[in-house]
C-alpha cells in the first residue's frame, strides 16, 4: 500500500507545504506571484506585500475589509450576487490550477473576503500546489473529455498520469470508469457531489493500484474545500 499510494512523497509534500507555511517570505512572495497572475483579473484580489516589514518570522500584509461568504445580509444590502460570486471563484481555482500551474490550496471560507464590487479576495498564501505544464495538460485533456463523455480517452489519461500498466487493467478499468460516469454524468448540477465522487475513483484506485502523483493530494484537497465553499454561496 505504502509503495503503490506513494506514501513517501505525500509525506514529503505535505512536509514541503509545512516548511513553507513556517517561512513568511515563501508566503509573502506567493502572495506576489498570485497579484501577478490576476494582475488583469478585475473579480480577483489579492492584499499588497510590505516588504520593508517582512522576514521569515514576520508577514505584514495589507489590511483587507469585506464580507464573509457567510454574511447573506451584507450581500443583499451591497446587491452582490452571489452566485456569480460563485462563478468567479471556480473560474479563480480553475485558472489557478489549469492554466498557471500555481493554486491556493485551502480555499476554505477563513481564506476568502468578499470586497464591496464582488471581487473575491485570497488571504493565507502558505499552503499552494504547483504542477508541471505535463500535468496541466493533462488534467485540461481529462475536462475536455470528461465534456465530451469520450470514455476511452478518459481512461488512457487516467492511466497515464497514475501509471497504469496492462492491457487486463485497462478493460477491467474502462467497465468501472464508465458506470462511473454514466453514474453521474446525466444528473442536474445541483445533485452532483464532486467529493462523493472523487472517493469513489481513490477506490477504484485502491482496487487497481494506482500510483497517482503526489500533487494529485493537494488538487483533491482544493477541489474538496472549493466544493463546500461554493455550495454556501450557490
């Protein structure tokens, strides 16, 4: 189990992310490089960095006013929608994710102010993810075809970034993705629970012996915090 699951590298990722948590100029200078990425993003904030303040045991940050996304009275009176609200804050994470290959990976309600515009304001950088331009690509595929219910390329991606090997694996494994698809895929949004359905693909996983990317545990972590903040705001 340990050698399949990659217990080593998760243990040193999250030691990574640890590391980097308890050095204020890692979080500081991932503050920088996520206002940089959404420099031209008008619905994205992030606070400014005071560098002349800042060391490793010291993070001063610009002070951020807003609403929680939990204050329904604060965004009736400001006629902020929230479920556009919503709408930008999966867009973020997704942009985050598939296209800069640099994402927060706690979006929890804590970590998120909403401003007076609806702009949607990240706070606490210690925690992020990175992937490759290999991996980004890869998981952009798995969208695409996920969109296009094209079954059997969702499984060679599958197997590709978890290493899958044999043509007995990929028969067995196409069956299990397809039930699991047709399983979700016909249902109304609304009935659609991501984190239901990435346990049922971490079993197939245990059942085939998958050997996902480390990284692959702090996307699931995203995609799960991301869920239930977004279900409280749409």
């Amino acid at each position: 189990w340990r050698r399949v699951y990659n217990l080593t590298g998760l243990i040193e990722e999250f030691s990574r992310s640890i590391r980097d948590e308890l050095d204020y100029v890692v979080e500081a200078e991932n503050a920088e490089r996520f206002r940089k990425n959404f420099k031209d993003d008008s619905t994205v904030g992030f606070p400014k960095v005071y560098w002349e303040y800042t060391t490793q045991r010291v993070l001063v940050l610009q002070a951020i006013t807003g609403l929680k996304i939990n204050d329904a009275p604060g965004f009736g009176e400001l006629g902020i929608n929230k479920t556009e609200v919503a709408q930008n804050l999966v867009n973020a994470v997704l942009k985050q994710i598939l296209s800069d290959g640099f994402f927060h990976a706690d979006p929890h309600p804590g970590n998120i102010v909403i401003a007076s515009d609806g702009a949607i304001i990240f706070l606490d950088f210690g925690m992020v993810g990175r992937l490759n331009n290999w991996m980004r690509e890869r998981l952009s595929l798995l969208l695409l075809n996920i969109a296009q219910e094209n079954v059997n390329n969702i499984v060679d991606i599958i197997m590709e970034i978890s290493d899958v090997k044999g043509d007995a694996n990929r028969i067995a494994l196409r069956h299990e993705v397809y039930y699991l698809f047709d399983k979700y895929y016909h249902r109304p949004l609304n009935r659609i629970k991501i984190g239901p359905a990435l346990r049922e693909l971490l079993s197939l996983a245990l059942e085939y012996r998958f050997k996902f990317p480390k990284e692959f545990s702090l996307i699931a972590r995203c995609v799960f915090v991301l869920e239930s903040t977004v279900s409280q705001l749409a």
